[in-house]
C-alpha cells in the first residue's frame, strides 16, 4: 500500500505548522499502512509536540532500532533520529 502519499502530505503540514488535525491523522494512516522509521519518526514528532512525551520516545526508539536492522537506511537519517532522542530524553 501507498504510505508515503499520507506521510509526505503530514509531513508538510507539520513543517509548516498547517491544519495540524489533519497531519495528526495522514501521519497516523501512513503508520497503520507501514510501520517504518519515516513513519514512526513522523508519528514521534507530533506527539512530542502536542506534549505526549512517553508516546513520542517510544515511537522514535522504535524508529530507531527499526532504521539500524535496515542497512538501506540512511545513515544521516538514523543520526538525526538519535539526536532527537537524546535531545528529548535529556534532562532539564
């Protein structure tokens, strides 16, 4: 099934802080179609902005993990993941 359609339309709304309602919910129809690290990682940044912590960092340790057991996944990508980890679960 098609993700990314959902994904990238969550994504630009989300960038660019458009009908956040509606990317809340092409971010949660791209996961329910493909649990992977953009769509996980995706997921993990909205909820982390709407103060949903817990779920946030599990989301993206999952992203994570998922993006490490996928050798064709971006390197880059998986760095600036664990950055926003670190930067989330740091203590203030």
């Amino acid at each position: 099934d098609d993700w990314r359609t959902a994904w990238s339309a969550a994504n630009w709304a989300f960038d660019n802080n458009a009908a956040p309602d509606e990317a809340q919910q092409w971010a949660a129809k791209s996961l329910a179609t493909s649990k992977n690290p953009r769509t996980l990682q995706l997921n993990a940044r909205i909820a982390q902005k709407a103060g949903k912590q817990k779920e946030a960092v599990a989301q993206l340790t999952e992203a994570i993990a998922l993006a490490k057991a996928d050798k064709e996944f971006s390197k880059e990508l998986t760095a600036i993941y664990e950055k926003s980890l670190a930067e989330w679960t740091a203590k203030k």
